[in-house]
C-alpha cells in the first residue's frame, strides 16, 4: 500500500505547536475535573429499583437484633421532651477520659447521639463508663476529627439530624446546657455557631471573639480597634465577624452538608478551615454566624491527638503550647525557633490575640 505524505502549508507549520500545546492543555484540564454524576443520570440508574425501596440517608443509631422497627432509637422516640435531633462527634483518647466522661454525660441528657473516634486505638478503657455502649466507637490511630469527619459524618448518613456538635476533648462543659444552646441557636437563626469561651479559666484564647459577653445572649461580631486589627461595624469577614474557632463548632443540618464538601480529603489539623465556614452559613455570614455566651464553655488546652513517635509528640507539644501563630486574616502558621536547649516560653496579648515567645 502505497503511503501518503501530507505537506502542511509554511504558516500552519509555524502555529502546529502552539495548537498541540492548546490541545494537550484542554486535554489535562479535562482530566482534572472531577468526575459527577448528574441527577438525571442517577435518576436512570434508580428507575430499575422496585417503588418505595430507595433509602436516600441513613444515620448512626443502633438497631436491635430483635425488633422490626426503630423504634428503640433515639430519634424515633415519640412524645420526647427533647424538640431537636442532636450528634455529638469527638476524637478522643484514653488520657483524656474524665473530661470526655463528663461532656458525653452533659450531652446525654438532652438526649444526642454520641460517635467517639478513638485515634490512640484504645477503646477497652472506656468500657467501664455506664454509657459507653450507648456510643458508637470508631478506631483509626493517629487521625484527627477533621480526618474521621470526611470519612464518617459523610452529609448523607447524618442527615437525620438537626444539628452536628464536632467538639475537641479538651472543654470543660459545666456551664453548658444542650437544650438552652440550641434554642438560642434556633431562635437566633444560627446556622454555624460555638459556645464562648471563659477568659477567666480557658488556656488557650487566640482570637477575642470567641471569648464570652456577660451583657449578650449571642454576638456576632468583635470591636476593636487596637494595632493593625480594625474590627468595626464595617467588617464584614473574619476574624471580626461571620467567624468562629475549630475546636467546638456547631451545625446545622444543610451547614454542615456544606462543610462537609469543604473539608479536604488530606485535611489533618484544619487550620485556616475555620476562616472559610462563612461561606457555608446558608447566607449572610455576618447574621447566620455567631458565638453563644450564655452557654459557655472551658478551653483547657491539653495536649491531644496522640501518636507514639518523637516526632509526633513534639508535634503534639508545639501545637499545646501554642508555638505555631497564624497571623490576622491569614491560614499561615509561623513557628518561632528556641534560642535555647529548653523551651521557654513568654505569653503576651498582640492585637487582642494570646501570642507565645519563645
């Protein structure tokens, strides 16, 4: 067979690689993206089940062995004096036993759902606690509660319930109450919120409007007009408003649906995560978001996340004594080297912020 031989014209010669380089990048672009099924194309693929079989969520209540219905569940309690479905979700470790003992029994009794992610591995230490088997337990070692949060409150499974507590170990609960909370969440029409911090008892406070208003229910916003942070009523975004902290965060239902999608696959401490939450208030960050001051809470600032490496507990370490700084407005994290063999350390507020010198 005889072969061809095309000439292409001098001045396509001369655009050739520039179409090739086009080409290949509409081609890569295209491989990026990610791959979605559309609704209708799920709507076809359901048309073959029987009518009335689709289940489209699911939730993390126990079903017993014996009984046909769900009626067992919490949720499905009927006449119950609770008016809200509650999740409590916590990444906890053995160490820190007696402080989750006591946050769990508080959120017992406005009747929520506990999942405990145990990232040391132990969960024979818990069985001692009257409630431990009312709690789902979840292992992964070495894992953080944004990790186990992608892969376990995926939207769909937790959609039963009204609001989703993502809280750290380490908060003293005794001046806080679940019911009171969430009506003032609800009343307030709160879509993302966090109970304020005790100034007088919390260790770690890193940005002032977290920290608890004795003359509010609920603020919104921070005032203040020191150094280079200029918190008015003009602010529109963090740190002045539409804000608050990772370590007790609350959701509602179609918030956290949102920030579940926010929330990276190889997200492992969250910072800067919280400064992106406003775009997951269902609305005007500045109403929807907000921190509670009547139920308060301790920020005890213990050393957590586990691991058994050196390298691991150094980490653990930095991250307690508050070594790594974000500055205002930024996601970035600077860590201020020793000058000496031991860690010392100097605490001072900058900008209504607690900063540590080394």
């Amino acid at each position: 067979m005889k072969r061809r031989t095309y000439l292409l014209p001098p001045l396509l010669m001369s655009v050739a690689p520039f179409l090739s380089l086009l080409f290949t990048s509409q081609m890569d672009a295209q491989r990026a993206q990610p791959v979605v099924a559309s609704k209708s194309s799920w709507r076809s693929v359901l048309q073959g089940l029987p009518h009335g079989i689709v289940e489209s969520s699911s939730d993390l209540e126990f079903k017993s062995l014996w009984q046909s219905s769900s009626s067992d569940s919490r949720i499905a309690v009927e006449n119950t004096n609770h008016s809200y479905s509650t999740l409590l979700a916590m990444a906890v470790g053995i160490s820190q036993k007696k402080n989750v003992d006591a946050t769990v029994r508080r959120f017992l009794l406005g009747n929520c759902s506990i999942i405990l992610f145990h990232y040391d591995g132990n969960t024979d230490g818990w069985c001692d606690l009257e409630w431990n088997d009312k709690a789902l337990h979840i292992v992964a070692r070495n894992q953080t509660k944004w990790w186990f949060a992608k892969r376990f409150l995926h939207p769909d499974v937790v959609s039963v319930y009204d609001y989703i507590f993502l809280w750290d170990e380490d908060l003293g609960v005794d001046n806080f109450h679940l019911d009171r909370y969430l009506h003032l969440m609800s009343s307030e029409g709160l879509e993302i919120s966090q109970p304020a911090l005790d100034p007088r008892r919390s260790v770690d406070i890193h940005h002032r409007i977290t920290v608890r208003n004795r003359m509010t229910k609920v603020h919104r916003r921070v005032y203040d007009h020191r150094g280079s942070l200029k918190c008015s009523d003009e602010s529109q975004g963090p740190p002045c408003t539409g804000w608050i902290e990772g370590m007790a965060p609350v959701f509602s239902r179609a918030a956290w649906k949102c920030v579940w999608h926010l929330i990276q696959n190889d997200l492992v401490h969250g910072w800067g995560l919280d400064m992106k939450l406003g775009y997951c208030a269902q609305g005007d960050r500045t109403k929807k978001v907000g921190v509670i001051d009547t139920e308060f809470i301790v920020h005890k600032g213990i050393p957590t996340l586990g691991g058994s490496s050196k390298d691991s507990s150094m980490l653990v370490l930095i991250l307690s004594l508050g070594l790594l700084k974000r500055s205002e407005g930024s996601q970035h994290l600077s860590l201020k080297p020793s000058r000496h063999a031991g860690i010392k350390l100097s605490r001072k507020i900058e900008n209504g912020n607690i900063a540590y010198e080394v």
